[in-house]
C-alpha cells in the first residue's frame, strides 16, 4: 500500500515542471492583467464578462449561464455586474420567461468600451504568447492543452 502512494506522487523532475508551468502562466496572467487595467482601465474580470456577452446571441445571457461560463459563483458575479452596471457597461433586467431570472446585456458603451480594449489587449497576447513560440511549439501548446482539458472534462 506505500508502495502505490509512493507511485501516485510526482518525481522531482514531475515537480519542476509543474513549478515552471504555473509560475510561467501567473507571470504571463499578471503582465496580461496589468497592460489591460492600464491600458483600456478594464480588469481581467470585466473583460471575461464582456468578452462572454459580445459573443451572446443578441448581447445577452441569463446570469446565471454567464457564472457557469466563467466558473464564478453567482453571488461573485452578482456583485461584479453591479459595479459594472454602475458604469455604464451592462445592464441586468428580470427574464421575461422565468420569474427568478435576471438577463444580463451587454450595453453599446460596454460593446464600445470591450472593442476599445481588445485591440491592445490582443496585441499584448500576441506579443508576450504567440511571438514567445514557434508554429511546432505553438501546436505542442494546444495538444498539452487538449489533453488537460479532456482530462478535467472541460468544454473544449
């Protein structure tokens, strides 16, 4: 039976990888989260929900779709959306077809300000993501991502 904990726990080697990878990624998160605060005044967090409801057929999402697609629990998202309903850049509104429902919508200055912010917002992923690999390395990201992503059952 110790002999399988032993088996079940990384190698050193295993350990050092996974190091690298996270603390590589939080790097990557936080100059990406950094240039889009300065640049475009949106945090990471108003970007996802921005990002989410320009895709949205007509701008819009009950909220409670929007918290499963962005993994926050609807109480975290209710408090965002207020502040972001606060600024001008969504507006929440009860269902018509479900009475304990709220839609959320994307308003034009959210669209505005989400366009606005993309433009360098891609270019700083560009540049500190894309330019950082080459084409095989790059396709060697999206298999390690394929397969995380089958293993935690994640949408693809």
């Amino acid at each position: 039976m110790a002999q399988e904990k032993r088996r079940a726990m990384p190698t050193r080697e295993q350990l050092r990888i996974w190091r690298n990878y996270i603390e590589t990624a939080d790097a990557l998160r936080t100059r990406l989260e950094g240039r889009l605060q300065s640049e475009s005044s949106l945090s990471s967090a108003d970007y996802r929900v921005l990002l989410e409801l320009s895709e949205a057929d007509r701008r819009t999402l009950r909220s409670s779709e929007l918290a499963a697609l962005i993994g926050w629990q609807r109480s975290r998202l209710s408090h965002h959306l207020g502040r972001m309903e606060k600024r001008g850049l969504v507006h929440r509104a009860p269902c018509p077809d479900d009475v304990h429902g709220i839609d959320v919508r994307l308003t034009d200055l959210g669209a505005e300000t989400f366009r606005h912010g993309s433009v360098p917002h891609l270019r700083d992923v560009h540049e500190l993501f894309v330019d950082a690999l080459t084409p095989e390395q790059f396709a060697q990201v999206d298999e390690f991502t394929e397969a995380l992503r089958r293993h935690l059952d994640l949408e693809p």
